[in-house]
C-alpha cells in the first residue's frame, strides 16, 4: 500500500503541498481531483522522486521511499503516466513497450508480455509503427501499456483523458477497471473528467490550494457534492 503522511512542498515562497495525507489501497482505484493549479502533478511528482518532498513520509510497501530516486522507485514496484503522455515519437510501438521493460534483466526483458496486447489489442496491430504516427489516444494507451510492461504494483496515472476521443476513453477506462479487479495492484489516478473518475473510483480525494479538502467513496462522490467542488 502506498500511504503518504503529513507531506508539505514550496516552490520559491509558495506553499504548493499541504500537509497532504492519504493511502491508496491494492485492489482499489484512489482518484484524486481538483482544478487546475492545485498541485495535483506536483504531488505525482513528488510520488516518484522527479521532486524533492519538503517535509512528510511516503511509505511503499512497509518502506520510506523519501531518498529513493525515481528509477529506484519504478524498481520497488511503482510506474508512472504523465500527462502529456511522453512516448518516443521516433521508436516504434514495440520498442516504446521495450523500455517499459528496463527494469528486467535476461529473457524477461526481451519481450513484450502478451498481456499488453491483450489489453490495448490496437497496439499489437500498430506495433511497427512509430509512435509519432497514433493518434492521441492509441499514444495514451501505448503510455499506459508501457507503465504496465514493468509490472506495476502501483499504477500512477495523471490526466489520461485530456485530448481524447471518447470512444478511447470508454477502453482506457474499461482496462483500467479490470486491472484493479485483480486485486494486487493499486491505482492513483488523477482526473479532471469527473464523470469518468465518478464511474472508476472507489474511494476519492478533492485537492484545493494545496490541500485535500474532501474524501470518501467513490460511490458517494454525487451526493457529496464532488462535482461542484472540480467544475470549472
């Protein structure tokens, strides 16, 4: 489980995290909302050792990671979507999904697992082209399915709506679903579409100004007023 605890971060003299605690269970699908500017990328930052934490613990699996740096952090287990998705334009499907694999050493390296393919069929047909040439959503999910090549007990997704087409979103949405179902893994996912995180979430989290201000369940999220809290 990941579990975060009392986690505070400046940038110059502005207070950008505050005192942010929570856990993100395996099994279970954590969303964190919030408008824009709230420090939402930043804490996934954070999460992954890209920023530096002011003060505070994150706990990984019985461990402080605070002094891990981020290929560390992706060796114990956690992987990362960025928004903006940042493939290798200039590689091919097949070896974007490669360097998900980096982690592993020998055959298991080699080859990217069936599983992928399985979940994101468009990526085995396409897996010769480069990874310039998809549209927007075949990038998000050649994005996902490359965090997924390391086989992730944490998965961090930010943003992985933005620019896309709904009929993707509706798959993305579907996969990610199924991968909690299993129940050995944990999602933090970071959305601003709330009726897509309203449908995927088990429990919730609404950041504002650095803090999170509400939380509860993912099934509670519309009586609670969630929907007002991340309109903009």
């Amino acid at each position: 489980m990941l579990t975060v605890t009392d986690l505070n971060q400046y940038y110059g003299g502005s207070h950008i995290l505050r005192g942010l605690s929570f856990s993100a269970p395996p099994g279970e699908i954590t969303c964190l909302l919030g408008r824009n500017g709230v420090g939402k990328t930043t804490l996934l930052k954070c999460l992954m050792g890209v920023v530096p934490v002011k003060s505070g613990t994150i706990h990984w699996q019985q461990s402080v990671i605070n002094q891990r740096k981020p290929h560390q952090r992706v060796q114990a287990g956690i992987a990362y979507v960025p928004q903006g998705r940042e493939i290798f334009p200039r590689l091919t499907v097949e070896e974007n999904l490669l360097i998900g694999l980096s982690r592993f050493s020998g055959a298991q390296g080699n080859t990217v697992p069936e599983e992928i393919y399985q979940l994101f069929p468009v990526l085995h047909d396409m897996k010769q082209r480069r990874g310039g040439d998809l549209s927007g959503g075949q990038q998000q999910q050649l994005a996902i399915g490359r965090a997924l090549a390391c086989k992730p007990q944490l998965l961090i997704l930010d943003e992985p709506t933005e620019g896309i087409q709904p009929s993707v979103i509706k798959e993305i949405g579907a996969v990610i679903r199924q991968l909690a179902q299993r129940g050995d893994m944990a999602i933090l996912l970071v959305e601003q579409f709330y009726d897509f995180a309203a449908e995927l979430a088990d429990s919730y989290l609404v950041m504002s100004r650095g803090e999170i201000v509400q939380r509860g369940r993912g099934a509670e999220m519309e009586k609670e007023g969630v929907r007002g809290l991340v309109a903009i």
